[in-house]
C-alpha cells in the first residue's frame, strides 16, 4: 500500500469535520463525492485545513516551475488534506483525473523520524563540554535575556518534565493518548534541555509528533500537517507573543519518494502541503528552525546514519524537503573545539541551494538521556534557544520590521565564519551569534 495527503478543495462539510476534529463527520460525503476504488480512505485523521494548496490545482500538474512566493495571493483560502493507502500508483493518479473539480493534488505521505546522535569514526567518541560550556560558548550570560514570555515548540517525541524542564501545554498525533510534559525520556526531552540553555525562560509547548512504533519513535508526514495546523492556532490565540518551532526530526531515505519534478513529490518540491503548511506558519510569525540531517559525510565513509539511504549521504543528497525550505532556519553541527561533526547533513537541499543557514554546538553533555546530547538534533534547540532569546527584545509580533525572514537574514549575516570561510555547504554562514546581532542594536 502506498500512504498518500490527498488536498481536497473546500466544502462546507469539509470544513466542520475539521472544526470538530472528526473524520467521521465527513466520512459520508468523502465516500460520495470520492467513490473510493483502488484505495481507502485513513480515518485515523481528520481533515486538517491548509492556507494556499488550492491554487495548486490552478497550475497545470506537470508545470514544475511553480513560483512558490505566489502562493501568497490565495492565503487566506483553504483546502483540507486527508489521508489514504492507495493499491499503487496509478490508482493515485486515476483518482486525480477523475475528480479534478475535488482534488487539488496527492502528495507522498513518508514516514519521518527523529535524528538521533550518531557516532562518526573521525569525530570524539566523548562528549566534547558540558551544557555549561555551550552557554559561554553562546556568551549567553552577557545578553540579559532568558526567553521570558517566548513560546518554543518542541516537535519531537514528547517530553519528560521536571523540575528544570516546564511544560505549558501541547499536543499529539489524532488517536494518541499522551499528556503534555509526561512522554518517556527521551529525543524529545533532550530537545527540551537544549532550549534550555539560551532561554531557560521560555515556555515550552509539548508537541509529541513522533510515537514509538516499538522499534522506532516515527510518524506519517501527514502528522507533521496537522501539528502545523495546531501551531497556526496557537499563534492566532496569542498573536502578541512570539513562537519558536524546533524539528529536529525528517526524511532519512527518499525511497518512499515519488522522483523529482514529480507534482506529488515532497523531497524537492514547494508545493508539498508540508512545505506550504510550514511557509503559511513562518508568514504569520512563528520562528521554524529545522534539524539538516545525519546523513552527511567526511573522511570516513561510515560517518552517515545506518538508515540513510544509498543515494541519499554527503553534498547536495543529504537535506529534504521542508528541512530545506528557504523558508526555514537550517541547523548543522559542530563540537564546542569547533570540529565538523561528520555526519552533519551538507547542502545545496532540494528546496534550495544555499543551504544550511547556520552551524550550532552539538556532541556536549547535556540533559543526561544519553551521555552526550548530540547529531543535529542537538545543534538545532541549542539554535532555537538563541532565536527564542533574541525575540524577547526583537518582537515581529509587535514590529513588522522583526519578522522571522529578517531575523533569519541577521542570524547569517552575524554569524561566526568557521575556518575563516564565508557560506559553505558544511556550515552555512557559520556559528550562530547572539551576541553579534545584539552589539549591533546596542
């Protein structure tokens, strides 16, 4: 079976059963209008409303030059995404015929896991620092700002709170039963502590994308829509106060992927309902940083994650999708003595050439889930803790002039070179530096 987003023009019904967050309040309508044949319909998630997929099915589907920016003029419309296993491809595409007043489009729905730390032969077996170190690496004590009234998401596993670690609220998959702040320790609590470090103020939102499947902790793509949606309305809740999104989380294999240049593909293509989802979230305010990857290489060829797949290690093959979204802030990684972690994802990515933006400390002994906090999934809260401290005195939710496309530019433009190099495929534009953006608007 092949899992599917099928993006689905607005109705009426449509839009109640995702109000009430039921599939079974669209479930009549959707077997009328759709006549399911070669396919069935996922019931385990309801319709998750979208800005902007419409005008899609404007485009002619083997146009590929779409220019994402011109999605603006129909954000306010929404389409709604549902989810089915399709008996194979061209069931997919018989349906897209069929119902072209209906459908906007059918997106590859892969699995998606966490990055969790991986041991690269030519790096330190041994955690390099302590959380302590990353701080005055970061020069955070010479900032004055702790994150106080910032929101940062945490999408990952969940969360284990405790004492240092508060959560505020959250959110989880439809059908998962998991309170916010008591999920396992684990990935996600460790992404929770990195936070930490730089805004240990900020007010932590438990949203726990990924569930254990009892071999791994993975989840649809089509998860991640609907935690966006979620996110959307968090920021329509409170639109004065800011949100930083943290996803250290994405795509190892791109077998489950239809080809490039494929209208239904995700690894490459802006039009995938994730990739618009997350745009239409970065435009309404939030901050959205994502993990690049442990699928890079270095001197030695085993530096890649086991589950990387065979076309998809080193430059320009290890960044996918959304992870490289221009959109986004991309994180890769680097020990506190400033050595190339060599797994750390390099760029161009599929969405964009010059990618990743920016490099973060990684390889430290942190949270204590595991003897290091480590792989980009460490470097890239360490990052959304600085954002999360900077949008304390720079509020694009009470001054335009901040918003998070300006602060991303800033974060590049002030960031440390590594080796005395401007922007390279293994670092970005260098080490984020707060203290550098700060000295600037003294």
């Amino acid at each position: 079976m092949y899992k599917r987003m099928i993006v689905l023009k607005k109705h009426d019904w449509l839009q109640s059963a995702a109000r009430s967050r039921s599939f079974s309040a669209a479930e009549s309508e959707l077997e009328e209008a759709l006549k399911p044949r070669g396919f069935k319909l996922d019931p385990s998630l309801p319709p998750i409303p979208v800005k902007g997929a419409t005008s899609v099915a404007a485009r002619k589907p083997s146009d590929a030059n779409i220019n994402v920016r011109a999605l603006d003029a129909v954000e306010e419309e929404y389409a709604y995404v549902i989810r089915a296993d399709f008996e194979n491809e061209s069931a997919a595409q018989t349906l897209l015929k069929e119902h072209p007043d209906d459908i906007a489009g059918i997106y590859v729905d892969p699995h998606i896991y966490h990055f969790n730390d991986h041991y690269c032969p030519t790096n330190p077996q041994e955690a390099i620092g302590d959380s302590n170190t990353v701080a005055e690496k970061l020069g955070v004590s010479n900032w004055n700002l702790t994150g106080k009234n910032v929101k940062v998401a945490v999408v990952d596993t969940g969360i284990a709170k405790d004492d240092h670690i508060k959560v505020e609220r959250g959110w989880s998959p439809p059908g998962v039963n998991v309170r916010p702040g008591e999920s396992p320790r684990g990935h996600g609590t460790m992404c929770a502590f990195d936070v930490l470090i730089a805004a240990p103020d900020a007010e932590l939102l438990d949203y726990a994308l990924l569930q254990s499947t009892g071999q791994d902790w993975t989840a649809f793509l089509s998860d991640g829509v609907a935690a966006f949606a979620s996110l959307l309305e968090e920021l329509e809740k409170e639109p004065r106060r800011p949100l930083v999104v943290n996803n250290s989380w994405g795509l190892y294999d791109t077998s489950e992927d239809l080809p490039p240049f494929d209208p239904g593909n995700y690894s490459s293509n802006p039009n995938h309902p994730f990739t618009q989802i997350s745009r239409t979230l970065v435009n309404a305010g939030a901050d959205v940083l994502f993990a690049a990857g442990n699928c890079g290489t270095s001197d030695s060829p085993t530096c890649s994650d086991s589950r990387c797949g065979p076309g998809n290690v080193g430059p320009g093959a290890s960044i996918h999708g959304c992870n490289g979204s221009p959109d986004v802030i991309t994180v890769v990684a680097i020990t506190t003595d400033h050595r190339r972690l060599g797994y750390s994802s390099q760029g161009p990515a599929g969405l964009c050439r010059l990618k990743p933006d920016i490099t973060a400390y990684s390889s430290f002994k942190g949270s204590g889930v595991r003897p290091r906090d480590g792989g980009t999934s460490a470097a890239c809260p360490v990052a959304a803790g600085v954002v999360a401290a900077l949008r304390e005195k720079f509020t694009a939710n009470t001054d335009p002039a901040w918003d998070p496309h300006v602060l991303k530019a800033l974060i590049q433009r002030t960031a440390s070179p590594v080796n005395r190099i401007g922007f390279s495929y293994d670092f970005g534009f260098g080490i984020i530096n707060g203290t550098n953006i700060l000295n600037g608007f003294q």
